[in-house]
C-alpha cells in the first residue's frame, strides 16, 4: 500500500508518502513549520495557523506528491489528520484531503492525530502490540497503553498543563523565547540543579496521572522573591524545573511498566516516547534508566517523527487500510477526539 498522508492539526504543515507495511518505507516527508508567523506572539495563534495552512498546503502536496517520485496511479488512499487539533487548521487538511480522495477517486481515512503519535514505533521499529506510549508534547502528555489498531487505554494523564506547556510557560515567565523546551534545556545545561528545590506533583499518590501546573507556579513564587533575577538564576531555575519533570515521568514510567507486566505478565514490556518534549535530552535518559531498571525496551523514534509530521498520519492510514475496507467521507473534523474513542461514536459529538 502507498498512501498520502496530510497533517494540519496545530502548527505544522505537512504531507507525506509512505508504502508499506512489508518494506516500510517514507517516500517523501515535507513539512513546514509556522514557529516564525507565531513566535512574535509567544505562542500559535489559531486563526493564524488556519490561513498558512491555507495558502501553502497545496504546494505541500504537490511537493510530497514530487518527491516520493509516485503519480496518483500509485497511491491507494489519502489519510488526514480529522483530529484532535486546533479546528481551524484540522478543516483545512482533512477537507484538502476529502477533495483531492474524491477527485482521485481514492479511499480516504480520517486519522486521530494521537493515533498517528501511537502506532509511529511500528514504522520505525519492528514492534508488536500491546506496548506502552508515553506522548508528551504541547498539547498532551499521557500513558497509552496500545492494544492495537484503534485499541487504546488511556492509563493516565496530566490533569492540569501538557509538559510543553509547561516548558513553554516556563520559560516565558523567565523572559526566554518561545517554544520555551529548547531554551529551557540550553538553559539548564549551565545551571546548578541544587540550588532550588521544587516539588514533586502527585507522586504520593498512585495511579499514572501527573501535574505540571503546581511545578510553575512554585518556581514563579522562587523567582519572585529574587527580582531582578539574573542569568545564572535563571539557568538554576531551568535545571531545577527540567530535573522535576524528568523525576516525574521516570517515576510515572516504572508505574506504568509495573502495571504492564500485571497485565501481560508473559509479553516482554516496551515503552515508545513521542511527541516534541521527547527530544529533551535529560528526559529523554531518565526513561531510558527507568526502562532498563525495569528491564523493559525503550523506543524512541527519530526526532522528526516523534513531532508532528504526515508520515505518522500516513503510516497510520495503512495500518487501519489493512484492518479492512475504510471510507471516512463522511466523518467531521474535530476539535477533541480521545483516542480511546477511536473506534466508538466516531460520528457523534467530541468529548
Ligand atoms: P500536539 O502535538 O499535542 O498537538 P504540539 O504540536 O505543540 O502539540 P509538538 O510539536 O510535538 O507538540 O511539540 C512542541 C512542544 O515540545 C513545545 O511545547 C516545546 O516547548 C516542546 N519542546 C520542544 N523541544 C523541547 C526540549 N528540548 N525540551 C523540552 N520541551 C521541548
Ligand atoms: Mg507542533
Ligand atoms: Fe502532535
């Protein structure tokens, strides 16, 4: 199978070609990012986003149609991101793509976009179900564990800010640019993570849920009593909030792989990071350790996959093409969509 793949869902706009699933293969992957439309605003603007999405998605297409070397005689279908996301731009993409499957005269598969974050390990990886996804980005930051195509469990969550939003946050209310994450990392490097000491949201309680909005507000309180505050302050900050999150989530992963082998006693666990907090070098070895203490598999795809791109949503067309006949014409975009409805009331009203 060789399918099209178009994600739009936030602030990326992509397109891919990816044939599979014997001899996995990306054909093209063209993304283009609007970090430049929204950074002067310090964070993605919605209607913004929209219209950039507009004006250049055809050349995407046309781009990732070009570089794969395929005419449409060879792709089976187009798959889209039909959410969650910002709304704007989930309707620009998955209408793009209910266009051009028409024309075409190809099947069309309405993606979740966290599915595509989910089942991106088996492109890369050679990965059987059930494993465990830790995605952690701007907008989400949960355990999944997946059972198989459209068969998730959503086993916990955070119940207040995504981790990017939280890196993002951060790092705004340290003056530092937006995305905050890399700054904040650049940051931490030079700071003293002894300094100040923040607290541990939600570890005393059981459960996989976590919080990061806590973690803000005591470093706010920190920097507070310290104004002005100078670089070397904000570098220990930095390296203080970075090692809480990583605390929280190595901590949260052994949680989640203990719960794994409850479940699955004889399946050798795994666990697959994705999303853009992922590339966060600190984070990234802590759930490294926290996977080997616990003598499971940790997968980490390549960067340019764990963030938004359209070979994910691609790759998850073909995986839910083989599952049997799909025909998402009629599905509307979506602003919510849990992935653990995935299968269920798909046409029905968002959560
Ligand atoms: P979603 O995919 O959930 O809709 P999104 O598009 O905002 O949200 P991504 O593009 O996957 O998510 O990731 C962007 C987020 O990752 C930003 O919040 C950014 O600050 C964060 N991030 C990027 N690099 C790093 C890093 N090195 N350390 C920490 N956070 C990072
Ligand atoms: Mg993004
Ligand atoms: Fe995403």
């Amino acid at each position: 199978l060789t399918v099209l793949g178009i994600e739009t869902s936030c602030d990326e706009t992509a397109a891919a070609v990816v044939r599979g699933p014997l001899d996995k293969n990306i054909l093209s992957n063209v993304i283009r990012s609007q970090i430049d439309e929204h950074t002067e605003f310090g964070g993605v603007v919605p209607e913004i986003a929209a219209r950039a999405h507009i004006e250049i998605l055809d050349r995407i297409v046309a781009e990732a149609l070009q570089k794969s070397k395929c005419s449409w005689d060879d792709i089976d279908a187009v798959a889209a991101t039909a959410g969650p996301g910002l709304i704007g731009g989930v309707i620009v993409g998955f209408m793009t793509a209910k266009a051009i499957a028409m024309a075409a005269g190809k099947p069309l598969v309405g993606v979740n976009h966290l599915e595509g974050h989910a089942l991106t390990a088996r492109l890369t990886d050679d990965l059987d179900f059930p494993f465990l996804l830790l995605l952690v980005s701007g907008g989400h930051s949960q355990f999944l564990l997946v059972r198989g195509v459209g068969d998730y469990e959503r086993l916990g969550t955070t119940i207040d800010d995504a981790i990017g939003e939280a890196f993002d946050k951060t790092a705004k209310l340290l003056g530092l640019p937006y995305p905050g994450g890399p700054h904040v990392e650049k940051m931490a490097k030079k700071g003293d993570v002894t300094r100040f000491r923040l607290p541990r949201p939600l570890l005393d309680r059981p459960g996989l849920d976590m919080s990061f909005a806590g973690l803000k507000t005591a470093l706010r309180t920190q920097a507070k009593k310290l104004e002005p505050v100078d670089d070397q302050t904000v570098a220990d900050l930095c390296a203080a909030f970075q090692r809480a999150v990583a605390d929280v989530l190595a901590a949260r992963t052994k949680s989640a792989l203990d719960l794994f082998r409850e479940r699955y006693p004889d399946t050798a666990p795994a666990i697959v990071v994705a999303g853009g907090v992922a590339a966060n070098q600190e984070i990234r070895a802590s759930l490294l350790s926290a996977a080997n203490d616990a003598e499971a598999r940790f997968i980490a795809p390549p960067m340019a996959l764990c963030t938004d791109n359209a070979a994910m949503i691609a790759w998850a067309g073909i995986e839910r093409l083989l599952q049997g006949p799909v025909d998402d014409m009629k599905l509307p975009p979506r602003p919510r969509w849990p992935l653990d409805q995935s299968n269920a009331g798909v046409l029905g009203a968002g959560k």
